[in-house]
C-alpha cells in the first residue's frame, strides 16, 4: 500500500486521516469561519450565461465596509 504522504501533502493528509464525522464537524466550524470573515453563500456570476447582465448591480460590499473582502479559499 501507499503511504497517504506520497499521493497528497500535509494538510491534506490530515484531512483523509479524518473519521467521515470529524471531517464533517470540520466542514460545519469552516463555513462558520469564513461566513464570519464576510464570505457569501451566493453563486458567482455567469458571465458565458446567456442571462448574464453586465450592467445589474453587483453585490454590495461584506458589512458594508469597502475594505473588506471575500475570503476564497480553494481545496477543501
């Protein structure tokens, strides 16, 4: 068998490691976090969408505060 350092890197493995349960609570305290930095639940637009409209207003800043920003992170 190979060992799971071999196929993914750090954090990652970590994660694998993770009982289906933990991961799961993981997840559930992860979207709490970013929710909380001024992430959206909302879709990112469609630009190739045929009822994508350019010139519809935009979503307004996180808390109103123009220096704030949406926190993506990618992966998990």
């Amino acid at each position: 068998m190979v060992p799971l350092e071999q196929v993914v890197e750090g954090e990652w493995a970590e994660w694998y490691r993770m009982t289906p349960a933990a991961r799961w609570a993981e997840s559930q305290r992860l979207w709490a976090d970013y929710l909380a930095l001024g992430g959206s639940l909302d879709p990112e637009p469609d630009t190739q969408s045929p009822f994508y409209d350019a010139s519809a207003p935009g979503p307004l800043p996180a808390h109103g505060r123009p220096g704030v920003r949406v926190v993506r992170r990618g992966g998990v």
